[in-house]
C-alpha cells in the first residue's frame, strides 16, 4: 500500500495580514462564512468594526494595529481551517506563527471554539502602552546581525535560514534599520504597532495567562507542532495557560519547526505544505529545504496571491487544493468531522 503524504496547515502571524485576505470565500464558502459571522456576532460591535475593516480595500491602516490584525488572523486562519476540515478532512498537523499559533490550538480543540471571542479580547484588549513598537523583518541570520542594535531590541522571530524579525520601539527599531542598511543589508518594517514576541510583552503574557486559565484548555485533538519549542506540543503543554500565553514575550522559532517537520517526513512520502498566509510567506523558507526543492513534499496555497484579491481567485486557490488534497488522499482521506 502506498503511503500519503501527511498535510500540514501553516496558519500566519502578524505581519502577513493584507486587506481583504480570503475576502473571496466569504459567502461562497459555508463553512468559512459560518465561522466567521459567528466570532463576529459574538464580538459585537467590536465584530462589526472588524469586519469592516477586513473588507475594506487596501491601504488601510487600521489592519497595522494588533487590536484588527491579530483578531482577524485568529478568526481567517480558524474559519480557514474548518473550510479545509469540511472539504477534505481535517489536517494531520496545524503549525500556527504567532497568532496562527492560537488558530491552530482552536482548530485542535485545545482552545473552545465557542469563546474565541474571549480570547480575541485577552489576547489584544489589555496590552500596555510601553509595548508601542514594532516589527523590522532582516534579511540575515540572527548570527550575521551586529550584537548591539540599540536599547531594547530583541529578535522577535527566525522565519528562514536568513529571514530574522527584530522587536522593538520605533526610535530604535529606526536607527537599527539604518545601521543594517549601512552594513549592506536588506530590511523591511512590517504591519504592526507593537513589539510582539520581546520582553517588553512580559507583563501582558502573564494577564493573558491568567484569562486563559478560566477558558478550560483541553488536549490537543490533532497534533499542534509549536513553532515556540519546534517540537509537538505535549498534552501536559497544551494544558498550561502559560504554555500558550508565554509566546507573546518569546521568539517565534518558525524555521526551526518548519525545517524540523521536513526533515522529519525524510524522502518518502513527504508533506503537504497548505499555506493559509495571503501573503504566501509561510512556505517560502520552505522551498530551499531539499524535501521540497527535489523531494517529495509540495507547497499547497490556500488563498490567492494577496495581489490578486477577489472572489474567483480565492476561490479558484480554494477548490485547487482541496482538489489537490482529494486526489492524494484516495483511500486514505480522513473523514470529514462536523465543523
């Protein structure tokens, strides 16, 4: 019997949020509307003021600020999720980027689904106005930067072999942009108002800790693949509030976990990558790595290239993997579960 590759879900973080991202599956997708309106509704007119922002067209700057980007990744990539779930059964592994993270461990059961929108408001609601900053994107190894790059910066997350993220204040992070670009490097500021994943996040992630301790955090359902530990996330983890809440202070190690998955799944049969980022950022690492350069595992976009926004691309992106994921399963395809 030949063995499937097993498909992983990449759900994105801050930074590669885009206007209107998976726009076009809302009221063409069931499942995807039904999540979403639900969080919505829940969320009041907190809910209407998001969705408003989300369908706005771009520029928008309201989708820079943690208190739209972050609830609306958390709420894209569930709804995402379950759209998948129904279509073509659930996937066998979730790894999650920041945020995404939570989206993964909402999609494992781990968190209830039914009180995302508490989570939304301890994940964004009470965050200190010390943690105004931001987030600069480096084309370098956190080894190739200088080691002094100016009070309070801290890398924030490695993305790829050469793709780091520094947290900081703004002054800071402006004057650390312009010695990295003196040295010859590439930098770019990315799409947030605060310094996520540095030590200045310390005191929200113990408030959010204690707001995640009365949700009653289950075991994982499906395997949750930390991109805070690189490894599985063990029942005893996922039942800790801080396990979850102590990631808003700590790096995101997303290419250790993304490299360890690949070499994990060796040369045979390989993975099925399925990019829920609209800005397909996710998997880009990824096609260095020889077990999709020349091996077996493939890159599956979810969504359109942010780009192309609009209801037949989203849909078309949609249906081609699901159809991708139809045909490699066969036999094997796990059944779809009532989302």
């Amino acid at each position: 019997m030949t063995e499937h590759r097993r498909t992983v879900l990449l759900l994105p973080g801050q930074g590669a949020q885009r206007e209107r991202m998976a726009a076009g599956l809302y009221g063409t997708e069931p499942v995807f509307t039904e999540h979403l309106d639900r969080l919505f509704t829940a969320l009041g007119a907190r809910g209407d003021r998001l969705r408003e922002n989300w369908l706005s067209p771009a520029p928008n700057p309201a989708l820079d600020e943690a208190e739209a980007a972050q609830p609306l990744l958390l709420a894209v990539g569930h709804a995402l999720g379950r759209a998948v779930e129904a279509a073509a059964g659930p996937p066998e592994l979730l790894l999650g980027h920041s945020i995404g993270e939570l989206a993964a461990a909402a999609l494992a059961d781990v968190l209830p689904a039914d009180r995302l929108a508490v989570l939304v408001d301890a994940r964004t609601g009470d965050l200190d106005p010390g943690t105004r900053g931001g987030l600069l994107a480096v084309a370098a190894a956190p080894t190739d930067l200088p080691p002094r790059l100016g009070p309070g910066i801290a890398v924030a997350a490695v993305n790829g072999p050469r793709q780091t993220v520094l947290a900081g204040p703004s002054a800071a992070l402006d004057a650390a942009a312009d010695l990295l670009r003196a040295a010859g490097l590439t930098v770019r500021a990315l799409r947030s108002g605060h310094a996520f994943h540095s030590p200045a996040l310390a005191p929200a992630a113990r408030r959010f800790g204690t707001a995640l301790g009365d949700l009653g955090l289950r075991p994982p359902r499906t395997t949750v693949f930390s991109a805070r530990t690189a490894a599985p996330v063990r029942p005893g983890e996922a039942l800790d509030p801080r396990f979850w809440a102590d990631q808003l202070a700590l790096p995101v190690r997303w290419w250790p976990a993304l490299s360890a998955l690949l070499d994990r799944a060796g040369t045979r049969p390989g993975l099925l990558l399925l990019d829920a980022a609209p800005d397909r950022s996710l998997s880009t690492p990824a096609r260095r790595h020889p077990a999709v350069r020349s091996g077996p595992s493939v890159i599956v976009p979810l969504l359109a290239d942010h780009r192309r926004t609009g209801t037949p691309a989203d849909r078309a992106a949609f249906d081609a993997a699901v159809a991708l994921l139809d045909a490699e399963a066969g036999p094997h395809r796990p059944a779809a579960r009532p989302v």
